[in-house]
C-alpha cells in the first residue's frame, strides 16, 4: 500500500499482498481507525478489505 495514511503503521517493504494475507488484518484495521479517529476526528476509515475511505470529520474531536 502506498496510501501516506498507512505510514504510521507500515514497514517500508510491507504491501497490499502482505497485508491481505496477515493474520493479525482485523486488529491492524481497527488501531488505524482508533488512530485516525484520535488524531484526525475519523476523516479517514479503513473497511475490513484493508480500503481506505475519506469522510466527514467526527464532530467534537479536537486535532
């Protein structure tokens, strides 16, 4: 993956195929939505294809 958004949790040689076909996908998943839900107000989401979505910021979060 090359999304900038991946950064604070990839490695530098991990891609799309890894990542599709690491066990630990869900808790991966969801500490990047806590993270970005803390740090961003929840502007981007990742759906558990490992798709990354752009959204409305999370209301009452401060960044």
């Amino acid at each position: 993956m090359s999304d900038p958004a991946l950064e604070p949790f990839m490695d530098a040689g991990m891609h799309n195929a890894c990542f599709m076909a690491w066990p630990m996908r869900e808790q991966f998943i969801r500490e990047f939505n806590e993270y970005y839900e803390t740090h961003y107000r929840g502007m981007r989401f990742m759906n558990e294809n490992g798709s990354i979505e752009e959204r409305e910021p999370t209301a009452g979060r401060v960044l």
